[in-house]
C-alpha cells in the first residue's frame, strides 16, 4: 500500500472516530455548573416572597374596607332606630298629655256646673257627693270647688275646707277668669291642674272656681 493510501485512510479513520471522553477537569466543571444551578433556585423562590406579601397585604386591606362600610351601616341602622324611637316615644307622650288635659277639662267642667249651684244655694253636700265620684276615677289626685275669695268650698281632702290656698298654682288658678291649665308640682310628680271659672253670665259676675 503506497503512502498516499495509508495517510488518506488515517484521516478517514480520524473522522469516523468516537468522540473522546473528556478529562476529570471538564467533568468537574460541568458537575460544578449543575451544583450552582441547583443552588440557584432557592434563590428564585426567595424572591417570589414580595410578591405574596403584597397579595395578603391586599387582602387585608380588602378586609378592612369591608370591616369599615360594614361598620358604618351598622351604625346607620343604630342612628335611625333610635331616632325613630325617640320620635315615638315623644308621639305617645305627647298624646298621653292630650288625653290626661282632655279629662281634667271635662272633669273641670262637671265640678264646675255643680259647684255653681252648691255657691249660690250654699248648699254643700251635692258639691261634696260629686266630687267623691270624681276621685273614684284613676288618676285624679284632687278635687275643689273655691269661692270667689279663693276660700275652699269644698276640697277632697276634708282638712282643707275653708281654708285659704296661698301658692303659686293657687293665686294662677283664683286669678283666671277662662279656663286655665298648668302643670302643677304634686308630691314627688307633676300633675295637670285645669281650673274651670264659675261665672254668673248675666251679671258677668264670678262666683268661684272649679280644679
């Protein structure tokens, strides 16, 4: 075989070789790539964590919000049903003091028509009868027919007839010459006082009064 050939057939087996195995030092380096590589992912995972933390600071925000407007309809609802309380609270009220004032008036003016009999007759004991059957009714703390000097006639209490009544309800009451109405103090409560005139309408003469 001629030089030639033996050079050409060198270089196709040169060609047609397998590859090398590659020294320690290659495979060391290539081991040392895959360990950092590996060592890197941690690292990656570490900085997802802002991004979580972000995502549950939202969520409480969110959470708050809710907190807050649920709060704030809470507090809405409280307002309205107090203040509807209130309004009907001061409704009832007001018509509980229309009805006691309604009484006494109608009262006042029974005691009156009897009381101006008993004053020009002097006679006593209709007077006294009537103003009996007006204290058996609920709620009526007093009864009185006074003369035109503001004398006691006749009084629920017994003690108190012909005596002079000297208070501030009394001399309002022994002044008015129309129908009158106050609030007068009474033990440990406040009562209604309507004081009904007895007058003599053809002489336009008052005889006394009626509470």
């Amino acid at each position: 075989m001629s030089d030639d050939a033996k050079t050409e057939q060198g270089t196709i087996s040169q060609e047609t070789a397998p590859a090398c195995t590659p020294p320690k030092e290659e495979r060391r380096a290539a081991r040392g790539k895959k360990s950092s590589s590996m060592k890197s992912q941690p690292v990656k995972a570490a900085g997802m964590q802002p991004a979580n933390t972000g995502s549950v600071l939202r969520l409480l925000s969110s959470i708050k919000v809710r907190y807050k407007i649920a709060g704030t309809l809470l507090l809405i609802m409280t307002m309205t049903v107090a203040t509807l309380g209130i309004v009907t609270f001061h409704r009832q009220n007001e018509m509980l003091r229309n009805e006691i004032m309604s009484r006494a008036i109608t009262m006042a003016h029974e005691l009156a028509a009897v009381g101006k009999e008993g004053l020009l007759t002097k006679q006593e004991l209709p007077v006294v009868s009537t103003i009996e059957d007006i204290m058996k009714r609920d709620n009526v703390v007093y009864a009185m027919i006074l003369d035109d000097e503001g004398r006691v006639f006749a009084h629920s209490d017994f003690s108190k007839k012909g005596g002079m009544l000297n208070g501030t309800a009394d001399v309002a009451a022994a002044k008015a010459r129309a129908l009158y109405i106050q609030e007068v103090p009474w033990t440990t409560e406040t009562v209604m006082d309507a004081t009904m005139p007895i007058m003599l309408q053809t002489k336009a003469l008052k005889l006394g009064s009626a509470r």
